[in-house]
C-alpha cells in the first residue's frame, strides 16, 4: 500500500469511527428525550407537523410513507396533534370520501416554538466555532450526507437486486458495487 493510499485509509476510518460515535450520540439522545417524554407523543408529533407543512395536507398514508413510519403509529401521533388542534382533517379536494391532515395556526406556532428550541439548542452545541467553521461544517456536512445517501441507497439497491436475480450476470458497472457489497452493511 503506499503512502497515500494508508493516509486515504486512516482518514477514512476516522470519518468512519466520527460517523459511528455520532450515531450512537443521537441514539442515546432520542433514548433520554423518550424517557423523559414518558407516554407524552407531543415530542413524536414535531416530525408529522414539519413534515405537513413543508409538503402540504396530506392523507395519513402518504404521511406515514414520508416519515418512514407504520400508519398506525402515524395515525395515533395525528389523533394526539388533532386533539390538541395543531393539525386538522378535511377534505381531500380530489376524493371527497377521503380526508387530508393539515397543520392549523396553533400548529405552526408550535413549529416555531420548536424550531426556536432547536436553533437555541445548536447554538450552544456550537458554541466557539467562527461563522467561517460554521458555514464549512455545514457545507461538509450537507455534502457528505448527499453522499452518504446516494451511495447506501445504491448499494442496497444492487443488493436487492442481485438477491431478486440470483441467476442473472450483474453488469460490468453493478459487479464491482456487488462486490464491495458482500459482508458490508453500510
């Protein structure tokens, strides 16, 4: 291996073991804001009420497909932002036996509470960075997940595809993806 090829691996592996240690961070966050929060969906209903209104009333099912999430579950957090009139339900205008989830005008203040918490939360993460590391941090970063998204997704992609084909010669282009697929589960 040369020389800048091991300083390619140990950078990379540094990224890779960053990435890790982050991972593990935000997981035991959620835990300690899941066991604060108790049975309180109020905290669950935040994803439901960004995404509403950054895409538009929506039916349920479409918002549980956005969010990644099981209807039901979806269906519940929506009766608990209903109840608590963040979000409302009317018709759909294309099918009027179905309905659409809206967000209210008590919803997006709450957004904005949230939103605010948010800022206010990261601002003290960040807490002696410069404006310029900030900016380059969030340019990285917003690069790197881009990255990181594109290549898991076609990764998994041509797993799924060769698991769907298992007869079938993958491409010259889908060989060498299939080959760095075996025993990893990026």
């Amino acid at each position: 291996m040369t020389v800048m090829a091991a300083q390619r691996t140990a950078a990379v592996a540094l990224v890779t073991d960053s990435f890790i240690d982050l991972q593990r961070t935000v997981r035991r966050s959620k835990a300690r804001l899941l066991a604060a929060a108790g049975n309180d969906v109020e905290s669950a209903t935040h994803l439901l009420l960004h995404t509403v209104e950054s895409e538009g009333p929506m039916r349920a099912s479409a918002l549980a497909a956005s969010v990644h999430a099981d209807l039901s579950t979806v269906s519940r957090q929506v009766g608990a932002r209903v109840g608590r009139r963040r979000g409302g339900r009317r018709a759909d205008q294309r099918d009027g036996r179905a309905c659409v989830l809206a967000v209210t005008d008590a919803g997006r203040a709450a957004i904005a509470e949230h939103e605010r918490g948010r800022q206010a939360f990261f601002d003290e993460v960040l807490t002696g960075w410069s404006d310029d590391e900030l900016r380059q941090f969030g340019q990285q970063l917003e690069r790197f997940t881009a990255a990181y998204d594109r290549v898991h997704a076609a990764r998994v992609g041509a797993r799924s595809w060769h698991q769907d084909n298992p007869q079938q010669v993958p491409s010259q282009q889908n060989s060498t993806t299939a080959e760095t697929l075996k025993g990893t589960n990026a």
